[in-house]
C-alpha cells in the first residue's frame, strides 16, 4: 500500500512539472508567438446549427479540409477544425456546428488559388453537408 502511494506520488509529481512544457513561459516568448500570427489573413468557414441539417465531421476533417489547404500550397500556414459543442450562453441553441479556418500569409494569394478550384470546393460540400457555411476573411491583430 505505502508502495502505491508512494509511486502515484512520483508519477503525479513527474506529470506536473511536464505540465506547462511547450507553453510560453516569459512575456518575451509569449510576445514573440504573437508576432508570429500578427498580420496574417484569416478564412473562417463557419457552418450554422438548423434543426434537420446535417454535418460528416470525419469527411470533412479527412477529405475536405485537406483538398482545399492542398490548393493552398505554401500560403498556408496552418489550418484548424473545431466542432460546435454548446452556446456561450446556456440553454440557447448551438450557434454554429463546425468551424473551419485558414490561416495564411497573402490575402491575393489565397484568392488566386480557391478562384479556379471554386467548383472543386463547392461540388465536395454535399458529401458532408447541407448547410451553407458562413465566410469570414480577417486580419489577425494580436
């Protein structure tokens, strides 16, 4: 018994100090992380909660999301895929179901390259959804 205690206590111990390694840990890293993102161009692809629509989260973190970052070529600097799990406020409707978003480095480039795979990216949508997603093209700040 004071074996198992003991050795949970170490394996606790060694589990908290690798906690927060990776993370930012001094306001020098944590600016030069900022920098890092600021000025970067921002696609959200945000899909709205309707009652009767559906979403294929698999397809579209497996086909989709790669098909398009893949036309995005060296532009891209990283994307991301969240799935909508409650409102902010509770008790209301979950505002959107999945949001997808882009980041890259030239507004005109990634113009340049969605523009002639428009079909390609329009035609796909009905293997995993119905709903008309929700663009939004921003400037990251901070």
């Amino acid at each position: 018994m004071k074996f198992t205690v003991t050795l949970s206590l170490i394996l606790l111990t060694a589990g908290l100090s690798s906690f927060g390694q990776g993370m930012p840990v001094s306001k020098t890293e944590t600016k030069s992380m900022a920098v890092l993102e600021k000025g970067l161009i921002k696609v959200s692809i945000m899909y709205p909660f309707a009652d009767g629509k559906t979403f294929n989260m698999e397809y579209y973190e497996t086909k989709h999301m790669p098909m398009v970052a893949g036309f995005l070529g060296s532009n891209l600097v990283k994307y991301t895929i969240e799935k909508g799990v409650a409102s902010g406020i509770p008790n209301q409707p979950l505002p959107y179901v999945a949001i997808g978003t882009f980041y890259v480095k030239s507004l005109s480039d990634y113009q340049a390259a969605i523009g002639p795979n428009i079909g390609a990216i329009r035609g796909d949508f009905k293997n995993y959804t119905d709903i008309v997603p929700v663009i939004l093209v921003s400037e990251v700040v901070r």
